[in-house]
C-alpha cells in the first residue's frame, strides 16, 4: 500500500472514530441527563422504539435498492477502466465482485438517505401502546383508536415508501444512462428489452403504492370531508369512500397485471392497466360525485345532510372536551360592579410585562402569573437584572397591582405584608424561559437535576458530546460542580414529553418559598374523524383536550407532569407507559394546587366547538366569537383574567349569537378544582357593534398619537354583561402607560384612569413597605443560609446570599 493511501486511510479511520466517539458520548449523556430527572424509561423507549424503526426501514430499503441495483449491475458486461503503468495506458477491467460490492454500499447510502425522521419514535411507540377510545366511528366500525394511533404511522410509512421509489428510481435511470442500454441513437430513445422490463417493475411497485394512497385518502375523508368546511357529507359516504376503495382495490390488480406483463414483455397488457386506472380514477373522484349532487334534490339537502351534521356535532363535542363545561346559572359571577373592581385586571401579561422592564430597567423572563394576594388580584413577573456584585445577575419576583395605575399610568407594585415588594432568588434558577443550553452551577446542597462534573469520564463525555472542550480542561465551579442540560423551559419538557403540544405561555407560579414555571401541555391528533377542525395552537386540528401541566421548579429544573383527574385516552396510554413521569394534582402541596392557572387553550378550544355544537341534548343556538374587538393592532389579545367570587382564577371569553348580542362567557377556572364554565348573560337587545361604537366614542383624546386600544372586554356583573375597555399611551421606543379605562353598563358609558374610578369606587392605597415582622425573618434566613455556606465552603453560595441580604436592607430603608 502506498503511503498516500494509508494516509488517506489512516484519516478515514480517525474520522469515523471522531464520529463514533461523540454519537456514544451525546448518548451516553442524554442518558444521565433523563436519570437525573428520573425519566430513564422515556430515554429508554426513545432509543429502543428509534432503533427498531431504523432497523427495519433500513433492511427494508436496502433490499429493495439493492434488488434494483443487482439488476442494473446484470446489464453491464464488464466494466474497464484506464491505468498508466510507466507511459503505457491500458485498460483494467473491475472484478465482478466489486461491482456487487458496489451495488451493496450504495443501496446502503440509500437507505441511510431515507431513514424515517428522528421525532417519529412517540408516534409509533402510541400505535403499539395506544389505549383504545372504546368509541367507533358509524362507517367503518373501527375503534377511534385506530384514526388516532394507527392512521398517521401508515401515512408516514407511505410517505417514506413514496420517497424510498422515487430516489430508487432516480438511481437506475440514472446509471442505465451511463450504459449503452438506455440511450439518445439517431434522434430516438433506444431502451433495452431489460431496461424496460425492469422499468416496467417499477412502474407496477408505483402502482401499488398509489392503490395504498387510495386505501389512506378513504379514511382520509373521515377525518377531513368533502363538504363545505370540511364536513362528510352523504356525497363522500355513498360515492367518494366506495370509489377510493374500488380504485385502490383495482390499482393493486393493475400493478400485479403490469408486473406480469412486464416481465413476460406483453406490453400492451401493461399500457392497458395503467390507461384504466387512470380513466378509473378521473372518473371516480370527479365526475362520479359531481353527478351525485346534481342528482340531489335541492329541496331534501337538509334532511340528506341532517344526519351528517348531527353526528359531527357529536363527535366535536367529544373531541374537545365540550361535555365537561360545567353550565353555570344565570347571575353567576360577580355580584356587584365594585365586587370586580379589584378582581378584574386591566393590564394583562405582555403590557405589563412591557411597562416593568422600562420601570424597573429590569429583564422580565417568561410570561406574567397571575395571584390570589389576599382576595385582590396579583399579577407576578420574574425579573433579571445586573446588580449583583461581580456582575452576577439578581433575580427577584416583581408583584404588581393589575386593575390599577399610579398618578403616571404605570403599574403599582404590591408591597403589603403579605406580599412583599422584591423576593429575591438567591441562585439564578436552574431552568427559565428562553434560557441558554447548558451551564455548570455550583450545587453544594446537591438540589439541581442535573449531572455531577466531579469525575474525569464525566468531563470528557460532556466536552466531547458538547464539543466545548473547557468543559475538560477549564476550571469549573467548586463544592460539587453539575453541569445543567435543556435549561430552557420548552426544551426541557420537549425532551421529557415530546408526544404532547405545548401551550403559548410559560407562566411564573409562587408556591410557598418556590418558584415553579408552568406550561399546558394537550393530546392532539390531526386524524380524528369527523369533528370540526380548528387552528390551535399554530395548526389546524380536529383533536386537542388537555394532558397536563408541566410544573418545572425553577431552583432544581425537576418536572412535573401534572395530570388531570380524568385523563383522555392519548393521555391514559402515556400514564400506563411511562407512571414514573406523571403525578395527580391531589399529591401536591395545598398552596401550589391553590396556584395552578386556568387552562387557557384548552379552554378556548372548548369554546370554539361550544359555539358550533352547544351542549348535548338542548337546542342549537348559533354562537362564535366577535370577529372585532374593537382593538388596534399593537394590542395585546390575551384573554381577561380575573379574581373570579370562591377565591379561584380565571380567564374568560364572550360569545355572541346571530343578532350580535353577547350570550355568554367561557370562564376557565384555575386553582385545586380547575375547569371550565359556560355563564349565559342577558345583554337584552345591546349589539356587540353598538357596544364597540359607544366605547369609542366616549374616548375623549380623539387622535392622539400613541395611543393603544385594547380589546372589549366582558365582565359578569349580576347576570348581565359590564363591558369594559383599556387605552394606553404607548409611542414608539417608550413604556406603555394607563390613559383610561372605559366602561359601558346600564347607566352608560363612563371613563376614569383605572377601572376603580370608572366604576365610581374609591381608589385603594396600597401598602408601602415591609413589616418588621417579615423583614426579620427574611434577615434571619439569609443569614442562616450564610452560616450553611460557611460550612460547607460554598463562597459563591456565601457570595449570593450577602448580595441578597444587600438588596432586603436597601428595600427596607424609608
């Protein structure tokens, strides 16, 4: 051997060695990451479910790319190259065998090429896991399960069957090219006899792959229809689902009629097949179901469709959960106006948000929480900012007043006893939202979720997975040093249960001295038949309930996956495959089940099919949302939350009826007992639109620049509709301020700088300062947390803690 070429092999092999050694050490880290946060057995099923997959598509591929490959190679005699031996060059015809090693490696580059995606492992992992619904569908009988569970792995599986063919068949076109076989000859194609029975072959392999198209697109049109609005109609149950069944049924005997052809060279047999599928398949799903509506009597379309629609109602409700509304009573609510006065916020979450950052020149990380501070509403922000000594960050959760406004406009912070000004962090949290990959923190009292970096095979599996060779060889923190993975929220629950759709918001939660993140998490499925298809959360769905609430403590990074009581069936199969992940929502501490939001999607979800379907049994009364909302652009469209009477919270949405008039709301409830409720009002004969133009109207600053209208708002006072709108004065590169709050009720439209003075209520004067009683046992704690460090020689910890201590006495000062 050469020297240039044991070199070149020399690189090849130490290369491969690189490749190998990190793909071992990301596994073998991902692997103490999941043990850390006792999520062994999702690691464990990811990479068993994944191996399985890869291992049968790759078999499956290379034996069909090789079989093609195989034919290709008997269609070449001999294969000469040229070779320069001194300054002769003559030609040196390749051993046969090379040739079939050849056709061996590139069918395996082939089906490496189309290995199923990585992130279809969880569906697979439910086809065989699947708890059924114990529910059929009225056409074909099969379990809902089957739409569910099975229908999408099929439908991947033809996908990446379409995708093996065509790149298959790319190839041996490609390389019959380079053959005399197939080639340009005197201005004509000239294809060999064996060219064209193996193109034939694959002609009739398409064949059969489109006959399984057919068998998708039929079941297909369960879950989608071929109505108006995607409703399954007697056209698609009489005409359309018969003929995908004869088309597939007589494509998959076209394609045995072709291969037979081909291979016994009757060609014209072969063209025959294919000209009646596709004469078959024009006629079956075009002019077969435009003759059957034409043949409909106009007059007996509602009674033909009566049944269709009846039984999407049905299977809407049960899709999203619209049988567990809860219908309220009419007068549910708020009693009075000035019960709502400092229940109901006028900020919500983003201007708040928004408005902190500029006062408190802080960072505000995640969304806003929303608080029960003593039977007034609360709305919490965790802020960052670089106060700290050295130039570490402070962290502190900021309590702000939402239904009200200082002289200025800008939000007031709570400062009472109860709920101090600034409680401080003492560590830069574990896990936050929109955090970076990974760092490494000191953990003395051995409290984080994550891996020790105190052994030398640790470091170098992490510097070698994460290709930051400091990790090795750079100085770490002392008193147990633990490098932290996923610290962003999303990222972290993505990897724990990336069978679930998250929510939009990451929201901050205080549960005694801890501070959690919570995050919705839903069971969806796009293959649900014959429900409604709404787009949530970014998609188009015809399947979405609630799953859990993913509580990540914000100190350690451990999750919790906080389930419902009565878990739906994608959710039951996920509990009974990995328990170790999940928890009820009774084993939690009384005030952090106190604190748990409203299901904010979920709800809304439940709004949407509530609109269409109503409830079962009663009457259909036509509801949808308000298509305006009387807000401009720039403004926020969270829902209206609220202190709802019992001490719960809640988010809430108006629905109208046909005359415009708003019949009710949606009111998601939060804390121990969460759920959602239908409140109906009484908004006698006022307009949604009417209400809109008398709120404007009442806006005195006419066209003012910067100004920021928020949505109308619906507030349940006394069984009738308080409405009630926010405008801010918000220019460009400024902090959003309060300039007025409208409110439209019976007596009129009135307007005041917070919804208190709008309602005629006296302001409240929030409590300024810290008891002693509070300040000392914050001072007695840090000091003692101080002492510990002391002990333990945890100088950083010491560091924080003093820095902590700091800021309390600057906050206590008159």
């Amino acid at each position: 051997m050469s020297r240039r070429r044991l070199l070149l092999s020399a690189l090849v092999v130490a290369a491969l060695l690189l490749l190998v050694g990190r793909w071992a050490a990301t596994l073998y880290t991902d692997f103490l990451w999941y043990d850390a946060l006792g999520a062994s057995e999702v690691f464990g099923a990811r990479i068993e479910t994944t191996i399985f997959l890869d291992l049968a598509a790759f078999t499956a591929a290379w034996m069909f790319a090789f079989a093609n490959l195989y034919a290709v190679r008997q269609s070449v005699v001999s294969l000469v190259l040229p070779r320069r031996i001194a300054n002769l060059e003559i030609g040196e015809e390749v051993p046969s065998r090379y040739l079939l090693f050849g056709a061996a490696a590139v069918a395996a580059l082939v089906s490496i090429a189309v290995l199923p995606p990585r992130g279809i492992w969880s569906d697979v992992l439910l086809a065989q896991i699947g708890v059924p619904f114990r529910d059929t569908d009225p056409y074909f009988g099969a379990d809902l399960g089957f739409f569910v569970y099975w229908l999408p792995v099929e439908a991947a599986l033809h996908y990446w069957a379409v995708l093996l063919l065509a790149v298959v068949s790319a190839a041996v076109v490609g390389l019959y090219g380079l053959t005399p076989s197939l080639r340009w000859e005197s201005g004509r194609l000239y294809v060999s006899s064996h060219v064209r029975r193996h193109l034939t072959m694959l002609g009739a392999v398409l064949l059969l792959v489109l006959a399984w198209s057919y068998r998708l697109e039929m079941y297909a049109l369960v879950a989608t229809g071929g109505g108006t609005g995607g409703v399954f109609t007697s056209v698609d149950h009489r005409v359309l689902v018969p003929a995908m069944l004869l088309l597939a049924v007589v494509t998959l005997c076209a394609g045995l009629v072709v291969a037979w052809a081909g291979w016994t060279g009757q060609m014209r047999l072969a063209f025959l097949a294919v000209t009646t599928v596709i004469l078959l398949s024009v006629i079956a799903r075009s002019i077969a179901p435009l003759m059957a509506r034409r043949s409909i009597d106009p007059t007996e379309v509602d009674d033909r469709e009566r049944r269709y629609v009846d039984t999407r109602r049905s299977y809407t409700r049960r899709a999203y959960g619209v049988d567990a509304i809860h219908a309220e009573s009419i007068g549910a609510g708020f009693m009075t106006a000035a019960d709502a006065g400092s229940r109901v916020a006028t900020w919500d979450g983003a201007t708040l948000a928004q408005a902190a950052q500029r006062l408190r020149r802080v960072r505000v990380v995640g969304g806003a929480g929303w608080h029960d501070a003593g039977g007034v509403l609360s709305a919490l922000l965790v802020e960052r900012s670089s106060e700290g000594a050295e130039g570490r960050d402070v962290w502190g959760i900021g309590r702000f007043d939402p239904t009200s406004a200082d002289d200025r406009g800008m939000p007031v912070r709570v400062t009472t006893a109860r709920a101090p000004a600034d409680e401080l962090l003492l560590d830069e949290p574990a896990a936050y939202d929109s955090a970076p990959g990974y760092t490494v923190l000191s953990d003395s009292l051995a409290r984080i979720a994550g891996v020790e970096m105190v052994s030398t095979r640790s470091r170098i599996a992490h510097a070698w997975a994460l290709q930051n060779f400091r990790l090795l060889f750079g100085d770490l923190p002392l008193n147990r040093p633990t490098i932290v993975r996923r610290r962003d929220v999303r990222a972290r629950i993505r990897a724990l249960a990336p069978f679930f759709e998250q929510g939009e918001r990451v929201a901050p939660v205080v549960a005694g001295d801890s501070l959690y993140w919570a995050l919705e998490l839903y069971a969806a499925a796009d293959a649900y038949p014959l429900s409604h298809r709404f787009t949530l959360l970014g998609a188009e769905r015809g399947y979405l309930r609630h799953a859990a609430t993913a509580l990540v403590h914000a100190s350690s990074g451990r999750v919790q996956l906080v389930t419902d009581a009565a878990p739906e069936p994608i959710t039951a199969s996920w509990i009974a495959r990995f328990p170790r992940l999940f928890v009820s929502a009774t084993s939690l501490a009384p005030a952090l089940q106190a604190s748990l939001p409203p299901v904010a999607e979920g709800a809304r979800a439940q709004a949407l099919a509530f609109s269409v379907t109503g409830f079962r049994g009663d009457s259909l009364e036509v509801r949808h949302f308000a298509t305006l909302d009387g807000a401009d652009s720039a403004a926020s469209r969270e829902p209206l939350y609220a202190l709802i009477p019992g001490g719960a919270l809640a988010a809430s949405w108006p629905l109208l009826d046909v005359r415009d008039r708003v019949r009710g709301l949606i009111v998601a409830r939060g804390g121990a007992v969460r759920g959602t409720a239908w409140l109906p009002l009484d908004a006698e004969n006022v307009r949604w639109s009417g209400v809109l133009d008398d709120l404007r109207a009442s806006d005195s600053s006419g066209h003012e620049s910067g100004l920021v209208r928020g949505p109308v708002r619906v507030i349940p006072v006394g069984g009738r509709p308080l409405y009630l709108q926010a405008t801010f004065q918000w220019r460009p590169g400024g902090s959003p301020r309060l300039a007025h709050v409208a409110t439209l009720a019976g007596d009129g439209v009135r307007a005041g700088g917070t919804l208190a003075s709008a309602l005629g209520l006296p302001a409240r004067s929030p409590a300024v300062g810290v008891t002693a009683q509070r300040f000392r046992v914050r001072t007695d704690s840090l000091y003692r947390l101080m002492r510990e460090a002391l002990t333990h020689g945890d100088w950083p910890g010491f560091g924080r803690a003093f820095d902590a201590l700091g800021a309390s006495l600057r906050n206590a000062a008159p």
